[in-house]
C-alpha cells in the first residue's frame, strides 16, 4: 500500500484533511462517470516557500488556463479550482479503460500573515499552474544602545 499525503497534518496554514483510506479506496473502487468530479476534486498542489514568496505549483494537465480560477478571499485564503471538461463520447465507441478523470476541482490554503496578498501572480505553462505569493519583509527592531553611567 502506498501512503499518499495531501498535506502536513501539523501545519496550520493547510486547511486540507488527510485521509488514510484515499489511496486504498482509489485501486479499489474505480472512477465511473457518476464519480466523475469526486475524483478530479482533489487536485495534487505543491507549497514550497523561498526567502522571496510563498510558490504553489498544481499539475492540470489537460486544463485550460480559461477554465481555472485563483483568488484570494477573506482577506488571506488562496482559492485554486477550475474544470476539467469530459471527452465527448460517440455511441459507437468501445471504451476498455477510463482512468483519467474529469469535473470541478478546488483547494484552499490559508496564506500566513506576512503574505502579500495584493501582489498575487499567476501562470500557466505546460498544464502547470505556478502561482506566486510574495512576502512582505520582515523589519528587524530598531536596537538603540544605552549608555551606562558610573
């Protein structure tokens, strides 16, 4: 059994849920069309942060730059979703295997307080979605030295 980790558990930026059953019940039960936007729901999306920003990359293959949306709500929670549309079907196909998945996906994620959530950037290049969320500076309090009398 491969253990899949959505999230850290322990991080309190991520509003994601792990579920220990979601690779096991994924070889099991199979993708059928009535499960269609449950097994696209959960776009995989990578956080990684650098000096500079907060970088989250999401890989949507198959997706429009047109069908996703980022945004930025309550003042500091990054909402990625977007649609995958279903392959038109003809009558006279024979399918032997339905593995890729189509419909409504979106992830939220709680931006700590040093983001810059005006300053949000966001690109699409090979079925990648990168979006950039700069950090504000950190300032370092002023030291004033005292002078020591005596």
């Amino acid at each position: 059994m491969s253990l899949v980790r959505r999230s850290n558990v322990f991080d309190p930026f991520s509003l994601d849920l792990w579920d220990p059953f979601d690779s096991v019940f994924r070889s099991v039960v199979p993708a059928t069309s009535d499960n269609d936007t449950a097994a696209f729901a959960n776009a995989r999306i990578d956080w990684k942060e650098t000096p500079e920003s907060h970088v989250f990359k999401a890989d949507l293959p198959g997706v429009k730059k047109e069908e996703v949306k980022v945004e930025v709500e309550e003042g500091n929670v990054l909402v990625i979703s977007g649609q995958r549309s279903k392959e038109k079907e003809d009558k006279n196909d024979k399918w032997h295997r339905v593995e890729r998945s189509s419909g409504q996906f979106m992830r939220r994620f709680r931006l700590p307080e040093n983001a810059k959530v005006d300053q949000v950037k966001a690109g699409m290049e090979n079925g990648v979605l990168t979006v950039t969320v700069p950090k504000a500076e950190v300032k370092k309090p002023d030291v004033k030295a005292i002078e020591i009398s005596g």
